[in-house]
C-alpha cells in the first residue's frame, strides 16, 4: 500500500509562521521553449468567449467567496451560491474548450492512507467529482481517471511496468493523454507521523515551470478560499505522474489525515465543496493570467 507522506514544510507547517528565505539553488527560472508552450496551450485551448465572460463572472463568483467564507455555515452557503444544485452564479462558459484531467489519488488495491475507518481514497473521490462538476459547469471538459474505487491496473501490468503501483500510475497519465488534456491535477490527502502538521498544499514537479505555475495559482487560491492553511507551493518531491506528465501537472494534498481538525474536515462536505471551489479557482487564476503578470522572485525551493 502506498501512503501519501508528503514531506511537511521544514518550516510554515502551523499556521502564522513565516517561510523560510530561499537557498541558494531557489534561483528564480525563466520560461523555458517547451513550458511556456505548454502553458499556452492550456491558455489558448479557452475559447475567446470564454475570454471575454471571465472577468465579469469572476468578479461575481470572486465576491460570494468572499461573502461565503465570513458565514458560520460556509460549506452549505457556499454550495447554495456557486454548485450546480444552487441559483446560478455565472461561470457557464468561462473554461469552454479547456480539457482538465482529474486523478482521485489511490482506489482499488490502493486505499491511500488509513485514519481508523476514513480512507484517503474516498476523500480524494469525493473532491475529484465535486471540482468535476464545478468545471463541467464552467465550459471544461473533464476526464476523471476513476470515478469508483478501483486501480486502473490491467492484466500482465505488474510484469509489464514492474510493480502494480507504477503500472496504476501509468495508467492515469495514459487516460489524460488519450482525452487530450491540457491540464492534470491528483488529488490526494496527506499524512504524517506527527499529528501537528496541517492544510493543504500543492505540489509540482521541480523540473516543471508550467506545473510550478499551475501549483501556484491553486495554491493561492486553497490559502485566500478556504482560509485553512498558509502553505506555498512544493516543489521537493520525487513523483512519477508529475515527472511524465505531457501537460502542467499537480498534486494537490487535500490536508493531513494525521491531524485532528484536518481530519473533521475532509470528513465535510460543505468543506469538500470548499476545495473543489478553491482549485476551480485556481484553475482559472492559471489559464487567464499571462505569464507577465507572474510576480516576480516566485521561488521553486523552500515552502511555508
Ligand atoms: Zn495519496
């Protein structure tokens, strides 16, 4: 069984506390030919009238956030204002021709990580098919790699890729490329031996300008919506989806199951909705942002 332990921050992990300054080998990238091809890619595949309804929508969906996120019954408020089921705010169009790859981490021979009877396969499926919804309502064609809990690992895989687990990892990334995406996103849940570790953060191929920009822009987006974690986007992490990924690919850890209000938490629906909203927004803070608008000194090495 593979366990998602991401290596918390070496410093930031508890909220308030300031990240580290970057090293020496946090030198800032520039665009390289391939990355800022894929970027643009993703940029170019919305259609212009998804261009041109964005802003106007954004600022709405923008402001229930942040009227949402000041209610006691966030979640329920949230899902009433924004989700399929509730009175409509304008975001129909504004990812139209964009194709999102949504992986629910782990399922099948795989639960992820174990917390007494909550598993993390659950958890990443529960959010997988909320941001689902939230993008398809936004014009994106989505391609989920499971939507129930199986592997994707077939018959003569194990011989084939030399383990089940990098056979099922295999498989998803063959599942976007053959959709055609334009963006992938996993969507995990951490854990740690330490139960003080907290929030969520995503994570991004070291290699990867295009995932570091897509991480950043969810990763904003997870700190300003859900106002439970103060984590920046990491970069120190070793992952075979991410470094044979075709197109800007993250990880997003959920949260930490290993920590007690993380835990009550991704158990919540209200808070599930509240990170598949966080990542739509991220989403579309990625593909509507030009790279010049970037901010400067962004740093590849040291979370917080
Ligand atoms: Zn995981």
């Amino acid at each position: 069984m593979r366990h998602c332990r991401q290596a918390p921050a070496r410093t930031g992990a508890v909220r308030g506390r300031p990240g580290e300054a970057p090293g020496p080998d946090a030198v800032r990238r520039s665009l390289d030919g391939a990355a800022e091809r894929a970027v643009e890619r993703a940029r170019l595949a919305v259609s212009p009238v998804g261009r041109r309804v964005f802003a106007l929508s954004c600022v709405i969906a923008l402001t229930a956030v942040g009227w949402t996120s000041s209610a006691p019954l966030l979640g329920a408020a949230f899902g009433a204002v924004v989700l399929p089921e509730g009175p409509a705010v304008p975001v129909a169009g504004i990812l139209g021709g964009l194709t999102v790859a949504i992986d629910p981490g782990h399922g099948g021979f795989d639960p992820g990580v174990l917390e007494g009877p909550v598993r993390e396969t659950d958890i990443n499926l529960a959010v997988s098919l909320m941001l689902r919804d939230i993008l398809e309502r936004a014009g994106a064609e989505v391609v989920l790699t499971r939507t129930e809990d199986i592997d994707l690992v077939q018959p003569g895989d194990e011989e084939r890729y030399g383990s089940e687990a990098r056979a099922d990892l295999k498989r998803r990334l063959e599942a976007a490329e053959a959709a055609g995406a334009d963006l992938f996103l996993s969507l995990h849940c951490n854990a740690f031996p330490s139960p003080v570790w907290r929030g969520s953060q995503t994570f991004y191929d070291p290699e990867s300008r295009a995932g570091y920009l897509l991480a950043e822009a969810i990763q904003a987006e997870l700190v300003r919506v859900t106002g439970e974690t103060d984590r920046t986007p990491n970069g120190r992490i070793d992952s075979f989806l991410l470094k044979n990924a075709a197109f800007p690919a993250v990880i997003v850890e959920l949260g930490f199951l290993s920590n007690p209000r993380d835990l009550e938490l991704l158990q919540d629906a209200g808070y599930q909705r509240l990170l598949a909203m966080a990542v739509f927004f991220g989403i579309c803070r990625f593909v509507h942002s030009s790279p010049a608008a970037a901010p400067a000194g962004q740093r590849e090495g040291p979370d917080g």
